[in-house]
C-alpha cells in the first residue's frame, strides 16, 4: 500500500506539472510554450494505459518508443502540412525535447500507476478466494476435458446438455453486505460467480463439469448423460439451492446435444441466449427434500 500510495502522489505530482508547466514565467516572459498536440498525446496515452488492461500489458519500452513515434510523426505531419512548428532548428529544438521528454515520464508515470493497481488487484483477489476450490476450472482450461465429453456423446449417441447460469444483477446489490463485506466493489461480481461455482461443485454429481466462465461473469456447467427434460429439473434444483444457501436469484439457460446444437461452443451459445429469470421454489416440507441435500433426476443420480 506505501508503494501504490508513493506511485499516485508521483502520478498527480508528474500530470500537474505536465498540464501546467507552461504557467511557469521565467523573467516576466513565459519561455515554455508546449504544442497543444503534445498534451492531447499526454491525455491519450494515459487514458489508454490506465483505462485498458491489454495496454498496460505492453512492456514499458515498446510504450515509449511507440508514443515517441507517434510524437515524431504528428509533430512531422503538422510542420509539412499545416505550417506547424519545426520539430528541430533554434529554439525549437529545445522545445521539442522539452515536449518529448515531458510526455514519456508521463507515460512512465501512468504504465507504473496501473502496474500498482493491477498487483493490488491481483493480492486483494488472492487473499479474498484463498479459500476457493481447486477442482473448479476456468472454462477455458477445461477444452480438452469438454471436447472428450462432446466425443463420447456423439460417439454413443448419449444425451448431453450445458447449463449457463448467471448472478440476477439486482440479487446482488440486495446480497452485497452479507456476501462480499471483505471484497471490494469492483470484485463483487468475481466474488459471488466463484462461490456459486463452488457451492454447485458439491452439489452435483462427479462427472458433471462445473466452469467458470470468467469474462462474462458465469458458470458453465456440462452435463453428460443429461437430456433436455433432466436439464430442466435439474435447474429448478440449482436454484432452489442457491435461494436457499446463498439468498441470492439466478439467471439459467439450458441447451442440449444433439437436439439444440452439436457443439460444445454453439451449445454455450444457444443456452446464452435462452437465460431468463429462475424464480426460487417455495419452502419443502422437510419429507420432500432431497436427501443429503443433492439432486435426484432421471439419468442424474449423484455420485456419492
């Protein structure tokens, strides 16, 4: 936190300056007369660096020698075609350096910024699901295991169907100070998707496949051996459980092979776009329950 708070002082120190450097009369006369271009570079490249995560990615140096191409370049473009100012010659030189140099600290500043609010990120994320299960994939780390379930269905001609459900958005905002009191609000979403997937990963059967699907917020299970019918039950059981054990309502769309779709990209597909609002069950009398606590559905015993 001292290293990140540091990082900010120096950011808003370095774009105050930046910004208003030219405020600075030296002698009653104002010496430093930067190019309007030169600051919407300024803004540009830090919006960029700070707002997307694929650009703070870049490594530092291929930022500054991209950015000071591109300096080169606009301030080249300008002089030829629109009676700028030289980039060298005199007093110019000293103002391009000037400008150059003033621009990539800036962009040194904001690629360092995001970097710190990215490790934040990443140590408040570690510590907030040190207690995840392991044994839930992301959906993109489970392509091998998918395309062999896919394999043996089509192969058998067995049933199989995916299940996509997703947090209802205002459930959420109603769940939030119970839920994710120790997560921040950007996480909120990441928080809750990683408890479903978890609280799912013990209530269904060992063959099913539970994923979370991170960049969309979901999970994603497969389900072998699971035709459409069963599917069906087997959903108002997820969120029955999940009213129960979380008070929290989901979204659920199901989509099964071969009926619907014949692959696994086009089944995830088709069950996103037939989500829609589950409405939790009423309360069972404890005789009807099921027992120890899995779902029991043609096809679709659990595993003990």
């Amino acid at each position: 936190m001292k290293y990140m708070r540091l990082i900010i002082i120096a950011f808003l120190v370095g774009f105050t300056i930046f910004f208003n450097i030219e405020r600075l009369d030296l002698a009653h006369q104002n010496e430093i007369d930067l190019d309007s271009v030169v600051y919407v570079l300024g803004f540009l490249a830090g919006l960029l660096i700070l707002g997307i995560p694929a650009f703070s990615r870049v490594r530092l140096p291929v930022h500054i020698a991209g950015w000071a191409a591109i300096y080169v370049a606009v301030k080249s473009t300008l002089f030829l075609f629109f009676e700028g100012r030289p980039l060298l010659g005199g007093i110019y030189t000293y103002l391009s350096v000037t400008e150059l140099s003033l621009l990539l600290i800036s962009i040194w500043l904001a690629h360092k910024l995001a970097h710190a609010v990215q490790d934040f990120e990443d140590a408040v994320e570690t510590v907030t699901f040190a207690g995840s299960d392991h044994h839930i994939r992301a959906i993109s780390e489970a392509n091998e295991a998918i395309q062999t379930e896919m394999f043996r269905s089509r192969h058998n001609h067995h049933p199989l169907s995916v299940i996509v459900i997703e947090p209802d958005a205002v459930s959420i905002r109603s769940s939030l100070h119970r839920l994710v009191r120790e997560a921040q609000q950007s996480m909120m979403n990441h928080y809750i998707t990683n408890n479903l997937a978890m609280l799912l990963n013990q209530q269904l059967r060992r063959s099913d496949m539970v994923l979370e699907q991170r960049d969309a917020n979901r999970v994603v299970l497969v389900c072998p051996d699971t035709n459409k019918t069963d599917s069906e039950v087997l959903v108002e059981y997820i969120g029955d459980v999940v009213s129960r054990q979380m008070g929290l309502n989901i979204k659920c769309g199901t989509a099964s092979f071969p009926q619907e779709a014949l692959t696994f990209e086009e089944l995830v597909e088709r069950a996103g776009q037939a989500v829609t609002q589950f409405d939790p069950l009423p309360e069972l009398p404890p005789a009807a329950q099921p027992k120890n606590g899995k779902v029991k559905v043609a096809g679709h015993s659990p595993a003990a």
